[in-house]
C-alpha cells in the first residue's frame, strides 16, 4: 500500500504539472499573445474549458499528501507557509480574473482582469519554482534563499511559459497564433513543442519529489488500507473525464468565447 500511495501522489502531481501547466503558461503570457481585448478574449478562450479540470489534479495531490503522509504534509506547511500562501494567493487572484471578466461593465474592468489573470498566472509558477528550489537542494522543509532559488524560480516559470506556448500552438487562430507561433519557431509539426515541454514538466516534480522522506512517512496500514483502493477507483475515472474534455475541446479556437 506504501508503494501504490507514492505511485499515486506522483501521478497526481506530474498529471497536474503536464495539464495546468498549460493553462498557467499561456496564462503567463497573456498580454504578450493578446495585444487587444477581444485578442486577449481569444487568449483566455483557448484554456477556459480546461482549468478547472486541470485544478482537480493539484484537490488530488494535496488529498494524496494530506491522507496519506500526514506527518510529511505537516512538517511541509509548516516550513514551506511563506511559499504555500503566495501560491495560494497567485492561484485566487489568477481564477477571480478569468471569472470575473466577462460580465465586467467596461474595457478597464476587463483589462483589470487580464492583469490579474497575467500576474497569478506568474505568482503560480514563480511560487512552484520556489518551492522546487528547496526541495532540488535538499532542504525540503526551509523556503529556498539566495541565487540558487531565485534561479530556480525564474528556470520552472520559464518551463511554465514555454509550456503555455506550446499550448496556444495548438490551440489559437490569427495574430494571437502567429506570435505563439514565432516563438516556438516552425521546424517540426505544431504539437512537437507542447509533447517536448510536456515531458520536461513531468519530470520536474518527480525529480524534485525525490529529496522528500516518502518511505517510512505514511499513514497507518488502517488508513491506507481505506484510502488507496478508494484513490485506485477514482483515478481512472477522473482521467476518463480529463481525456474526454481534451478530445472535446481539442479544436482550435476561433472567436472569443468565454467560459
């Protein structure tokens, strides 16, 4: 049961790296890609139908960490709490944005929403990458400082972008398209890039999940006797739901449509 309960929170944590990954990267670049408002509209249209989606993979990961490694989730909210709260924040801010600009009442409103939705989206990544800073070299349980988490931090919010790029590749039509389009270049078919940064934002967590004490520091058999087999029921149909609305929203966007 100790080995499935790792396997799952690796699974859960690179299933949201690879998937909101996308939505917050091209998030990031929002006012680069979208140089209008109904251009910006365009940009948000394009991962509308799958960051809430996405967000269930990170209620997963932490479900995982909270049930299963109890003793571990502790001792990381407590030495990570600075990293965790600008996290937490970056993720509000990004999500009150996309919810709140369609029925906003003029042009500064929505502007405003753009911006909070560009600036989570960055507070979101850079927050990951302070985090994997600490657990890359070794301190799991003491926010990362100096330049090797600043670094750190900057490289995963790059991952992040390029990732988003990727993303809107495949996703976006007209100029909003084009810019993406000149950034990831045009050697290769459109959706090389997104499978290329894809890989690279599956291994990260996992990589940096190594430095964490996971053997040892689970729940009690009891408990995992009742919280493994429920996550091994669960897990396939929420893929099968991930799946479906990838395939069903799997078309390039063409006009700003919104939620």
């Amino acid at each position: 049961m100790e080995t499935l309960a790792i396997a799952l929170l690796a699974f859960f944590t690179a299933g949201w790296f690879v998937l909101a990954g996308a939505d917050i990267g091209t998030g990031m670049l929002t006012p680069w890609l979208g140089r209008s408002d109904p251009e910006r509209r365009l940009v948000l249209a394009s991962f509308a139908p799958f960051f809430l989606g996405n967000e269930v993979w990170l209620v997963a990961t932490a479900g995982v960490l909270v049930g299963c490694f109890p003793a571990l989730e502790g001792e990381l909210l407590s030495g990570q709490f600075p990293v965790l709260v600008a996290l937490l924040t970056g993720w509000i801010v990004r999500d009150t944005g996309l919810w709140s600009r369609g029925p906003g009442p003029g042009p500064r409103w929505r502007a405003g929403c753009d911006a909070a939705v560009a600036c989570g989206s960055w507070t979101v990544a850079l927050s990951w990458g302070w985090l994997l800073a600490a657990l890359l070299t070794g301190r799991p349980y003491t926010p990362a400082t100096g330049l090797t988490g600043v670094l750190t931090a900057l490289a995963v919010a790059a991952l992040f972008c390029a990732h988003g790029v990727g993303f809107a590749t495949l996703r976006l039509t007209g100029l909003p398209y084009e810019r993406a389009r000149r950034l990831v270049g045009r050697a290769g078919r459109p959706w090389q890039p997104f499978a290329l940064t894809a890989v690279l934002m599956g291994g990260l967590p996992l990589w940096a999940g190594t430095a964490l004490p996971l053997a040892g520091r689970t729940a009690d058999p009891a408990t995992l006797g009742l919280l493994v087999p429920a996550l091994l029921v669960v897990t396939p149909l929420l893929v099968t739901v991930q799946a479906w609305i990838w395939h069903t929203f799997r078309h390039r966007v063409s006009g700003p449509s919104y939620l």
